[in-house]
C-alpha cells in the first residue's frame, strides 16, 4: 500500500515542469519602520499572471517607560493569505490584490495619550501595486492596500492600571501590511 502510494507520487512528480522564478521571498521595508515590526512573505506563482501568497509579522517590543509616564508599543502578531493578479507576468509590473488576514494585537501610548486596545482583528483587504525587476532575482515593490472587518477589543485607560473604558466587537477599516515598499528576491 505504501509502495503505491510512493510510487503514485514519483509520477505525478514526473510530470510536473519545473520553471524559474516561480517562488519569491519578501519582507516591507514600512513594517519594519513601524516600531520594527518583523515580517516576511512567501509567495509562489500559480499561473502566468497569478500568485498566491503567506505572509506573518510579529513585534513584541515596548518603547518609552511606565515610570516616566510616556510607554507605548505596537504589538501585533498577524498573518495574511491572499492572491495576486499580475497584468503583464508574475512577479513584474503592475499588481491587484486581495487576501484573508487575523491579527491579535496591543497598540497604545501614541501623541502622549496612555490609552491602550488589545483584541483579536480579522477581515479581508484589497490592495495595488507596481513590482520593478531590478534585476534577475531582486525587485522593489510598491503598494497600497487597505482592510476590513470585524475586531473584539478592549480599551483601556492606561498600560497597568485595567481601568476598561470599552470593550466588545467592532467594524473597522484601515491601511493594512499591503502598504508597502518591499524588497523582493525571486528564485
């Protein structure tokens, strides 16, 4: 039984054409400015003109001081699914997005106010772009992009204290990781 199995594999395998420059790595160089929120995506070309993409980022870092009276953070730890259609071919030219995306989340502290939400967000979003081939394998993407949907949160008056000030579920739209300046390589 394994034996079929091993053996169906090695055949679909065979059949498969292997092409250059179908998988590409990326990281947004806004994200990582944005209290240096780690990120990366994996993408890998599904047709001439289609791409489908993972993408994860994480910030765990807190600024400034409780004490002093001047913390804040942008904690996020969130991923993204989507799909990319390309006008001229994959992983060059102009770009249209769309994708699925969850993120749990802690931000707070920002223009001196100590007001802190912390929740769970998901939603989808659009997004367009231009990717210039700077050469073989490396290329600069740009892109805006925005997201929706729904977010159980709670508000609260300052980091420590837990005074809530709201609490429940939300609609939201917001610019979302697809605004971008991203470098690119292509293998």
């Amino acid at each position: 039984m394994i034996r079929r199995g091993v053996l169906l594999l090695v055949a679909l395998l065979c059949g498969v054409r292997a092409e250059a420059q179908r998988v590409s790595i990326s990281t947004n160089i806004l994200n990582w400015a944005d209290l240096a929120t780690i990120n990366g995506e994996f993408s890998f070309a599904v047709a001439r003109h289609v791409s489908l993409s993972a993408m994860g980022q994480y910030n765990n870092w807190n600024f400034g001081s409780v004490e002093k009276g001047n913390p804040f953070q942008d904690h996020v730890r969130g991923g993204a699914f989507g799909m990319r259609y390309w006008t001229w071919n994959v992983f060059s030219g102009w770009w249209f997005g769309l994708n699925a995306r969850c993120e749990e989340y802690n931000r707070g502290g920002f223009f001196g106010k100590m007001e802190t939400e912390e929740g769970f967000a998901f939603g989808g979003g659009l997004s367009v772009g231009y990717s210039r081939m700077l050469s073989r394998h490396w290329n600069l993407d740009f892109g805006i992009g925005g997201w929706c949907g729904g977010k159980n949160c709670t508000t609260y008056a300052c980091p420590r204290c837990g005074a809530i000030i709201d609490k429940g579920r939300k609609f939201f739209v917001m610019p979302s990781a697809d605004t971008q300046v991203s470098i690119v390589y292509i293998f």
